[in-house]
C-alpha cells in the first residue's frame, strides 16, 4: 500500500509538471529568447570594448563603467529623462484621473467621449512624432501668422526648453487616454455602499473624493505610476520622430543616447553598459515608487 | 478533459510560434519572388529557379535606383544567376546590416562609404584587387578605398555637391553666373532683397551635412587631411584662429542672415520640396543626388538650376564644391565570386554604365563614359566640370565615430546662437582632443 501511495504521489507530481511544462513552457522559452539572453549577453558585452560588428572582442572590466561617469551628454540625457517622466507622469495621470473620474458620472455619448480620448493611444509614437512634428512646424507657425498668439509663434522644435514641452505635450496627449481607461476601472471597482454610506454621513463630493475614492484607488495609483514611469524612461520612437534629440543634442532621452552610442557610434560595449545604469536606475524608481504606494493602498 | 484542453492550448501555442516563424520566411520568399522578373510565378517555379540559379543578394541605400532594370539587364547579361536586391534607407541601413550580421545572413554585395566606416567592416569584406572595374577609374577616386594596401571597395558613383542656385531669380537680379566668392554671395542677397525676391533656404536641423559634406574643404584642402586631423587631437592646431574653419563659419552667419529665420529646424527634405517648387534663389546645401526627383518632379528646372561653390573665402580660387563618393563593396559570403562579377559589369561594363547613368541617372567614374545633362542631369554634368578644373574635394571620411554627433551639436549650438564662434570651435577642438 505505502508503494502504491509514493506512485501515486509520483504522477500526481509528473502530472503536475507536466502541466506547468505545456502552459508555461512555450512563454518560458519565449521569454528566456526574448527577454533574458539579450539582457545577459548585453549584461557580458558591458564590460567588453565590442563594437557591434567586429568578431575582435576585448575583455575591457569596469572601463565602459568609469567613462561614463565621464559622459556628460549621457547624464545630461539622464536628466533631460528623469524630468520628461516627471512632467509626463504629473500630467497623464491628473489629466488621466479627472478625465475618468468624470467619465464615470451617468454623461451622455460616455462610451464615445472615452473612445475619443483613447483614440491617439492606438498611433504608434513614430507616426505620432511625425504628424506632430508637421504640427509644430507648419500648422502652428501659420497660425501664429493669422492669430498673433504668442504660443503659436514659438519655433517649438527650436530650442531646448519648447522642444521638452513639445514632447511633452504629445506624450501627454497620446497617453492621456490610457490612463484614463485604467482611472475608468478602478473608479467602477469602488463598492458603492462605500460611497453611498460617506453621502449618508453627510460628505460632500470633494471629500468623499479625497477620503474615499482616492484612498480606495490606491492599487490603480501603484499600477498607473509604475506604468507611466517605465514607459517614460524608454521613450524612443516619439523621441526620433518628433526631435531626433535635436536642437544640438538638448531633447536627446537617454534611450536615444543609448541607441546612439551602441549603433550609429559603433560602441555596443559601451552603449551596453549605459543600459545597464539605466536598467538599474529605473529598477530603484519603480521599487521605490511601488512601495511608496503600496503602503497607502487600503482593504475594503 | 482538463488534460484535452491543457493539450489543445499548447499545440495552439507552439502552432502559433510557428507560423509567426513559417510567416517570416514566407516574407523572405515573398520578397524574393517580387525582386525576380515575372512576379506570377508559382512556389514550385520559384524553388526550380532558385535551385538551378545562383543567388547574389545585393544591400543598398539607393532605395530610388530602378533597380528592377537593373536586375533585368543583369541576368540577361548573366542568365545564371538571379540578383536579389534588398533597398532600405539610408537612416537605417547600417544597423539592419549589422542586423543581418547578427542573423548570420550577410548580404554579398553592399554599399559602403570610405573612411571609418569602411574601416569598422573591413574584416567581413573580400579585396578586390585585380577587379577590371578598378582599372576604368580615375586612381584618386579609388584610392579612397583602399585599406592595408588593397582595395575593399570600387566607387559607385559621386555626389557632388554645393550652393544650388536657381538661376531665374539671379537672372531677375542681373546675375548671369553663380557667385564665386562670399562678398559675392553677399551681394548677390543684398540684390535679391532690394529687388523683393526670396533669398534662401538652409537645411541647418541636419548638422550631419555641414560636417560630413561642408567640412570636406577644411579638411581636403590639406595634402594629409589625416595628419591635419591628428594635429587637431594633438592640440597643435587651434581651430579658433584657423583660417578654414572661420571661413566655414563666415559662410554660416550669411546663410543665417539671409536665409529662412527656422534654419534649425529645416530638415534637407523641406529644402528639396521648396527647391522643386522653386521658391527660394539658392539652397544652402544640396548636390547632384537630386537629380532622379529634380527630373520626376520638375524636370524644366534642369534649365535653370546651377550648382555653384561653398562661397567660404573671398578668394574665389580657395572655394570648391564637394565631391562625395559612394562605393560597393564584396561581402565574404559564399557567393563571392559571382558578387564580384556583379561589381564588375555594373561598374566597369559599357552595359551596367548605361543603366547607372541613363535610368538611375547617377554621375559615373568611368573613363571615357559620357555624362549629359539627359542622363546625369545639370548638376551632375556641372559637379563633373568642377572635378576637371581642380575646383572639387572629396569629402573627408575620418571622423572618430564616437565624437560626430558631438561635433555636429557643437556646430548647431553655434547656429542656434547659443554658443559664440570662438565657443563653438573651441567646443569642437576639445572633442577632437578627447580622441587622443
């Protein structure tokens, strides 16, 4: 009998694995492909003096490390970064929140008005760039001519401090939208007897707002920032489209400098080791970020 | 019924693994079958063809080359093989080669710049000395692409470029040849102002043009453009005083002052649009590669439009055009000989010669071959007379790769007026130096 029970035991395990193996196996090994070798092989080459093509590999240590330290327009694109996730992560999620928040109030042509707003989030960033690029360059300056309005007739691409805004301002708007949806779920998953019972004690709209909505929004806070800031660290494709890093470098993100250095410079190694700060970099913001907001996150 | 469907959802997994994997070789196939002459093909004509032929897949930027003719002319001319052209744009083409690489699929003919460029791939190219084609040329031109004492590269072609005038507006003003020097140049815009005609237009958001392009007299015009260069990483030369480059910069501050107020943001396409509508008398920079889109799209601008010098000196015998050249290399493939064959006829046969000039109208290096303004256009027979009167140089190639955008920015922060002349190539000379 106790043999018996081991066997039985023994499929049960093989047939659990076996189970793990035909549902997980196939992501796994995607993910492993995809995901986790050009994340070790960029891992290996940041400490090498590759340069992308050569067969020639030299094992260089922690050199691609020290020059970046060195590396003005890689901090500088650091911080041009870490300020563009900073105004973008304010702006979608308040613009994102309020628009949700409205958008859950019995309104006629809801659906369609949530559809408007998600709508820029299907174009991809690089047809975004360039439609917007065409924007700031032709529309907007021949509106300026007929209007006089002094925002139109700002070279928006032209210099550093419009250029940041103008990026920011197209991420804001294609972005803006998906937020909202994610805002528009968390404000429908609040147990109505929660709200029903503060309008009962008396609270008026802003403070069941405050006391109630937003603390039992919390979980959709973690998610939306955590969100906003990976996606605002990589920026690229919007990046390219709309500044090409330009004027003179000064809207270069640091994924461009990246990109820059690996490709067009023929310095993988390097460039390798520069993702690999910013890797860790963004790591340290979102663990910090997750557990900031987590802990404010309420059971109900 | 659990394990049915646990069996049903992987097979669906793994089937879709595969077909995103069978889609892409199909795309290959695809893309294939369209680079062949008869597109209506079967698969199973199109396996017996590929069997039978041998294959040489050639990798260009040159996206708007007809290169369909050229492939047709090809394989009438050489039955057993089938050219598989893969065109790209030039903004991507380096990395999706290095893409290629990457996948073990390296194409056998590519084309290439000299210079660093040449340099980084040298290792996967096949020299080709004793290639007829070599022989066809003018040694300087090919000189260019020579590494280690062999040639890894034969030159496609030249770009030659300058200050496009269009000679309507200049005619208007009683200028019946282009300026020579930068006080002419100056005047030429004080006369097109008095007179109320448009000046110009300058392409100022690509700094890449000044350095690759407009930098070539700051460089060529010294016998040793390399050891000029490492003088500068040395430290024994200061740019701030030195002559050329100040007057790069004086050719700069003209075109700023006379030409549109968003030079920083005006891209080279922009420029090309407002050149084939003819709005603007002169275009800051731009040269004999606009020939094919000058004839689709404006073609009586070939009467009227003239490529003059980079007015940088007021002495007119100092200013020259440039002269870009564009080569082709052999990739070390398996297909070695047959790429090399390719080169061959298309660079050094009366055959190949014909197609490059008379469809992809492109100015050719081979001795003896005519160049008119039917086949090459008015730029490029004009870029070619400068090249005969000594009045063209060829673009320096030797920039460290990992300091040209920073140059580039150096340049722009000079246009934009946020750096000062002397900051600016202070800015440069500094760069140059972090190289040593």
């Amino acid at each position: 009998m106790p043999q018996s029970r081991t066997a039985q035991r023994k499929r049960k395990m093989l047939a659990f694995i076996g189970n793990e193996a035909l549902f997980l196996g196939v992501i796994l090994l995607c993910f492993i492909v995809i995901k986790i070798i050009p994340f070790l092989s960029s891992l290996i080459y940041s400490f090498t003096d590759w340069n992308g093509v050569s067969g020639e590999v030299t094992f260089t240590g922690l050199e691609n490390f020290k020059s970046m330290f060195k590396d003005k327009q890689f901090w500088y694109s650091m911080w041009f970064t870490a300020k563009y996730s900073l105004a973008t992560l304010i702006l979608t999620n308040l613009l994102g929140f309020f628009a949700g928040y409205f958008l859950t109030k019995p309104l006629r042509a809801r659906n369609l008005i949530r559809a408007g707003f998600y709508l820029p989030n299907v174009l991809g960033g690089l047809v975004l760039g360039f439609i917007w690029r065409f924007i700031f360059l032709k529309i907007i300056p021949a509106l300026g001519k007929v209007t006089g309005f002094p925002l139109f007739n700002l070279v928006w691409l032209g210099t550093p401090e419009t250029a940041f805004w103008a990026l920011v301002i197209v991420h804001v708007w294609s972005s803006m939208g998906f937020y909202m949806l994610l805002y528009v779920a968390g404000f429908m998953s609040i147990p109505g007897d929660c709200l029903e019972s503060a309008r009962i004690d008396g609270a008026s709209a802003w403070k069941s707002l405050i006391k109630v909505t937003i603390p039992l929004m919390m979980p959709t806070f973690t998610r939306c920032l955590f969100l906003s800031i990976t996606t605002s660290f990589r920026i690229y494709n919007l990046n390219l489209a709309l500044t090409e890093g330009g004027p003179f470098l000064s809207s270069e993100a640091v994924t461009m400098n990246i990109y820059r250095t690996a490709f067009t410079e023929n310095r993988m190694g390097y460039g390798s080791a520069k993702s690999l700060v910013l890797t860790l970099i963004v790591i340290v913001i979102t663990l910090i970020q997750v557990w900031a907001t987590s802990r404010k996150e309420v059971e109900f | 019924m659990k394990r049915v469907l646990a069996l049903l959802l992987s097979a669906l997994m793994l089937a879709g693994c595969f077909a995103c994997t069978s889609g892409s070789n199909e795309a290959v196939a695809q893309t294939e079958a369209e680079s062949t002459e008869d597109a209506t093909v079967t698969a199973e004509a199109q396996t017996t063809s590929a069997g039978e032929k041998r294959i040489v897949n050639v990798f260009t930027k040159k996206r708007e080359w007809d290169w369909k003719t050229i492939e047709a002319r090809y394989e009438a001319y050489n039955p057993e093989v089938d050219l598989v052209v893969d065109a790209t744009d030039s903004t991507t083409y380096y990395d999706l080669l290095k893409g290629y690489l990457a996948s073990g699929d390296l194409p056998d003919v590519i084309q290439i710049t000299s210079g660093s460029t040449m340099d980084v791939w040298k290792e996967y190219l096949v020299p080709l000395d004793g290639l007829e084609a070599l022989n066809t040329m003018p040694a300087d031109s090919t000189a260019e692409f020579m590494a280690d004492g062999k040639y890894y590269g034969v030159p496609l072609f030249a770009e030659l470029h300058g200050v496009i005038y269009n000679m309507d507006y200049l005619n208007k003003v009683g200028w019946t040849t282009t300026p020579t020097t930068l006080d002419e140049f100056i005047q030429l815009n004080e006369d097109l102002i008095a007179a109320g005609l448009p000046t110009g237009i300058c392409p100022w958001s690509s700094a890449g043009s000044i350095l690759g392009h407009m930098t070539a007299s700051v460089f060529s015009s010294h016998d040793d453009p390399y050891a000029y260069m490492n003088e500068i990483i040395e430290g024994n030369v200061d740019l701030t005083t030195d002559e050329q480059w100040n007057a790069l910069y004086d050719y700069l501050d003209a075109t700023l002052k006379y030409g549109n107020a968003d030079a920083l943001v005006t891209d080279s396409t922009t420029e090309r649009n407002a050149l084939y509508t003819e709005e603007y008398a002169w275009y800051a920079h731009d040269g004999s590669w606009l020939t094919p889109q000058i004839k689709a799209n404006n073609p009586e601008l070939e009467d009227h439009i003239a490529l003059g010098v980079y007015p940088f000196f007021n002495d007119a015998s100092k200013n020259k055009i440039g002269n870009s050249l564009q080569g082709m290399s052999v990739m070390n493939t398996a297909h070695t000989e047959d790429a090399k064959n390719f080169v061959n006829w298309l660079l050094g046969t009366d055959d190949g010669c014909d197609v490059l000039a008379n469809v992809c109208n492109v100015v050719l290096l081979k001795d003896g071959f005519e160049l008119t303004v039917e086949n090459v256009g008015a730029l490029g027979v004009q870029g070619m007379n400068y090249v005969a009167n000594g009045q063209a140089y060829n673009n320096f190639r030797g920039f460290p790769t990992e300091i040209q955008s920073a140059l580039m920015a150096a340049i722009q922060k000079y246009l934009a007026g946020t750096s000062t002349r002397v900051e600016s190539l202070a800015e440069i000379q500094a760069l140059f130096e972090s190289c040593k």
